[in-house]
C-alpha cells in the first residue's frame, strides 16, 4: 500500500464491548471522504478481547488497517507516540476508541488541516463526562494557561489533526512521560481551533482513573513548566523575609512589656506555624520530586513502550 493522505491513529486499551460499533461508524466516515487513508490501532496491552476483534478487523479491511500490539500497558500517550512513529499520513489524526470523538468530525479536521494549517486542535461542544471531571480539567486547563505558553481552549479533546511535519518532529522527543497536544503544539507553527461534537462514552467505562488523571496533569505541568519550581523559590524568599519580619516582632515585645502586643501573640504561635511551614517545605519537596523523578526516569532511557507484533500488510519501499 502506497501513503496514504491521512492516517488515524487510535489507542485501545480494554475497550471489548464498543469496538464493533468504532468499526461500524469510522469506517464508513473516512470512505465518504474519498481520500487515502489508513487506520492505526495500537493495542495498550488490554486483557479482554480487543486484541482479537482489532485482528478481525485487519482481516476484514486489510489495505487500510494497521495494529500495533504492545505487550503491556503503557498509556495512552505512549500509545499515541507508537502510531506516530508508523504513521505514514500527511495529516495524522488522533481519537479516542470510545467514541466520545464522533467519527464524522474527522472530514472537518481534514478540511481545516487542507486550509493551509499544521494542528488543528478541538473544543469540545457539550463535553459528556461527569462534573467532576469537567469542572477538575476546567481548573487545569486555566492553571495551564497561566504557567505555560501553550493555549488550548481545551486540552483534555484527543480528537486532533497534526501535520507530518509536526510528527516527525514529536517522532524526535524522546519523552518518557509526554502529553501529546501540547507537545504538538509547541513545535506548530500555524495552529488553529475548532469546535466538535462530543458524544458519552458508548460501552465500558473511563479508563482515568482519579490516581492516572492526576498523574497525567502532572505529566503536563512538569512537562511544559517550570513556574511551579520558580514559586517554591519565591515562597522560600518569602518565608525568610517573614521570619526576619518576626524577630523584629520578638524584639519589640521583649523590650516592651507583653500586654502591649498580646494581639501579636496569636500571628507567631510557634505550632501553627510550624504546622504550616512543615506542610509548605514537604509539598515543595514532593514537587521537587516530580520533576527528578521524570529527569531519572528519562536519563534511565529504557525503551518507552515494547511492541509484541505489529498487523499490517507489507508495505511497498517508496
Ligand atoms: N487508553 C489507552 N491506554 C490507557 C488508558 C486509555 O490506550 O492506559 C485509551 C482508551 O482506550 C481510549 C482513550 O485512550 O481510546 C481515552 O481513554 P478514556 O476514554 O478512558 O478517557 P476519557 O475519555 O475518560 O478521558
Ligand atoms: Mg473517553
């Protein structure tokens, strides 16, 4: 098979009971569009029989499927990177296996992408997910705004077009904990926005876990910032300056009798204080942390992901 115009890459991970019904709406979506294209699923290591209905699928359209089978778990970005790197397209895009990403949105993506732009990013019109999560990402994404210099209007939509030239270069980052819309979008030199429709999952459940989903915010916030290491910097400033603020304090009351200042008293109760500073010095610890532990687990530079087989027809040297 030769390039194909478009490529979609999707992650799967343990998504058994909607699969069929992906097939049945993509499928039919990228044909009407009567472009090239080819459809990469990569496999995030499920244990239920996704693996084996993605096979059937390969069998049923073979020149335009391709499955990358990983043989564990490793996340969704990961799994994005994965296809990336075989993506063949001259604009790649992403969705979500759940079809909360409508397919039939992709031929606006494309549309958008052929109007001269190299990402085309997405807001979700009436996002279907829980309160939590919407009002949770609402704060992330105005934290996101505020510490780094990427601006999504919303950065929790997978359902994106990337140009290949942006690929190859995410093809060159070699980043162990990424999130891949924002990487995109700091190498995009002419990126754009629009709105899609956004549907509720159709089987299964979220596969974010309130443990990954913070995870993954944390990916995006070291990934893309240091502002957070730069505060604790200023707190530190701050915190001395304030204790030089209560010797003075200290001084005055010695010096004075006590009933003058009995107000003052309260402001430097040693245990609260103490309380807060313990509290303020561990957090700033364990953000540190955050990032040294990305730093060792990049410099380790084991391999990011283990593809155990790959579906695909041969393809021709070009
Ligand atoms: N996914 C994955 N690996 C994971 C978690 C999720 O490949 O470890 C896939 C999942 O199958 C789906 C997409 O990533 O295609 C988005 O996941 P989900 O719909 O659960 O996330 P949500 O919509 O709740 O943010
Ligand atoms: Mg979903």
């Amino acid at each position: 098979m030769s390039a194909p115009l478009i490529s979609i890459v999707i992650p799967v991970y343990n998504e058994e009971d909607g699969l069929q019904a992906l097939f049945d709406r993509l499928y039919p979506a990228l044909d009407a569009l009567g472009e090239t294209f080819e459809v990469i699923f990569i496999n995030d290591g499920s244990i239920d029989r996704s693996a084996a209905l993605l096979r059937q699928q390969f069998e049923r359209r073979p020149e335009v499927t391709r499955i990358v089978l990983f043989n564990g778990n490793y996340g969704q970005h990961m799994a994005i990177m994965a296809g990336f790197q075989r993506a063949r397209g001259d604009i790649v895009i992403t969705l979500d296996a759940d079809l909360q990403n409508p397919p039939e949105e992709i031929a606006h993506l494309v549309k958008k992408m052929q109007e001269g732009h190299d990402y085309v990013g997405t807001i979700r019109r009436k996002r279907q997910d829980s309160l939590f999560r919407r009002s949770a990402s609402r704060m992330m994404n105005k934290l996101r705004e505020k510490i780094t210099h990427i601006q999504m209007t919303d950065q929790g939509c997978m359902m994106r077009a990337y140009s290949s030239d942006i690929v190859n270069v995410i093809n060159q980052c070699a980043e162990v904990n990424t999130f891949i819309p924002a990487l995109a979008y700091s190498f995009a030199a002419n990126p754009t926005e629009i709105e899609v429709a956004h549907e509720e999952r159709t089987a299964g459940e979220s596969k974010y876990s309130l443990y990954k989903l913070i995870r993954l915010n944390f990916d995006l916030v070291t990934g893309f910032s240091v502002v957070p290491l730069q505060i604790f910097s200023l707190l530190g400033i701050l915190t001395s300056l304030g204790s030089v603020l209560f010797l003075f304090i200290l001084l005055i009351k010695r010096t004075i009798s006590d009933s003058f200042i009995v107000g003052l008293g309260a402001l430097y109760d040693r245990d609260v204080l103490g309380f807060f500073l313990i509290g303020l010095t561990l957090f700033g610890i364990g953000l540190l942390g955050e990032y040294v532990g990305r730093i060792y687990q990049q410099v380790r530079a084991r391999p990011r992901y283990i593809i155990k087989a790959v579906l695909e027809q041969k393809i021709a040297d070009e």
